[in-house]
C-alpha cells in the first residue's frame, strides 16, 4: 500500500491491496478518496455502537465493501443498470476472480447494492450498515457523533476531498443522461437528473394508467 496511507487503519491482505489497486486505477480519485475515507468513518461509528473489527464484524469484507461500492460509477461499471446494481456485480465479478468464496462475495454485493437505501442498510449486519453510514457520514458528518480532535484533517492530509460531493453527483447524472434507464423516477439517481434538467415525473395515476395497464382507475371514484 502507497506510504501515503501508511498511518491509516486499512486492512493489508493481500485481496485488500488488490482490490484497492483496481479501484484507484478504474475511478475519478475524488470518488476513490470518498470511498476510502467512507471505511474510516464507518469503522469510526461503528467503535462509537460498541463495535470491534474482529470481534463484532469481519473487518476485510467491511473495506471493501467501502472501498467498492461506487465501482459503478467508474467507466468498467457503467452498464445498463443502476449504478449501485452495477457496482455490486462488477464487485462480486472482481472478487470472484480472485477466489473470494461465494460467501463473502455476497456480503459485499448486498453492502453496495443497499448503500443508497439507507433505512435498510442499517438493519443488516455490520459490514453492510457500516457501509452505508459511512459514505454516508463522508459526504455529509450529521449526527450525535462527534470525531475526536484532528482526527478529520489527518484523513484529509492522505485522502484530500477533491471536490467529492459535486464529483459524484456530475458523474451519476453524466451517466444517466447518456442511459436514461439507470435513473427511473424516484430513485436517487432520478432525483439529480431532475435536479438538473426540471424534468416534470409522472403522477402515480398517470404510471398506472399508462399503456399497458390493468385499468384500476376505471370506474373508480375517491372517498370523501
């Protein structure tokens, strides 16, 4: 691993220093440090729950599921789904090549396919929710906890931000206005493309009486 990280806690086995090498060479560094740095605040907060790496969680398949779970945004991860879906199989592709038993592929391929759903994220076991509350807490450090005295700018030193959070969202829109398919209506990707182009989203009605339909609305006359 880079001296540059030579103070951080990052798990060194040799399938993280793998994984780690093909994410930093695949992705915009901004989204690459985010992903780093979503490991150290998720292992942060998951130590203020009263959670140990190694007693309480596996604390490889909590790195990469940090450190993969915007694989999706990277040029190899663009494909036709969502880029949370695309990230997960481009991560379980990656690890599986590897020799990572089924397994642990699986924890790590539901960690990314949930990171953008948080309120389930979190009901799982703790190297999904950890992922989650993480990334989370990287773009945005809300909550009760509070991060010990210089414990944020020794991460900035190694893992500058970059410009992190308008970087991820011109990538995720980037990505949906040339395949419009991987940002439907209501999901976070959709809320930026219609952030950024005002498009207007169907009604409920009007989805549910599109072509084809079962034609529920029909007849059908509001309670007062």
């Amino acid at each position: 691993m880079d001296d540059v990280y030579a103070e951080l806690l990052f798990p060194r086995t040799g399938i993280a220093l793998s994984a780690m090498r093909f994410v930093k060479g695949i992705e915009d560094p901004a989204i690459f440090n985010h992903s780093m740095r979503s490991y150290l605040y998720g292992r942060f907060l998951g130590e203020q729950q009263g959670l140990q790496p190694g007693r309480d969680y596996d604390d490889e398949l909590l790195f990469l599921g940090c450190l993969l779970h915007d694989a999706g945004l990277s040029p190899e991860g663009n494909g036709d789904q969502p880029f949370d879906i695309d990230g997960a199989d481009l991560a379980a592709r990656f690890l599986t090549d590897q020799g990572v038993s089924p397994e642990r592929v699986e924890v790590v391929w539901d960690a990314i396919a949930l990171h953008l759903h948080y309120e389930i994220a979190i009901r799982k076991r703790p190297e999904i929710a950890l992922v989650t509350a993480g990334a989370g807490f990287d773009l945005g450090p809300e909550g009760p906890h509070t991060l010990p005295a210089g414990y944020a700018d020794r991460i900035h030193a190694s893992l500058p931000r970059l410009h992190a959070a308008p970087v991820l969202y011109d990538t995720i829109v980037g990505q949906a206005l040339d395949k419009p398919h991987k940002a439907p209506p209501f999901s976070m990707p959709g809320e930026l493309v219609r952030q950024q182009t005002h498009a207007v989203w169907p009604t409920w009605e009007q989805l549910m009486t599109q072509s084809p339909s079962w034609n529920d609305y029909d007849g059908y006359q509001p309670k007062a």
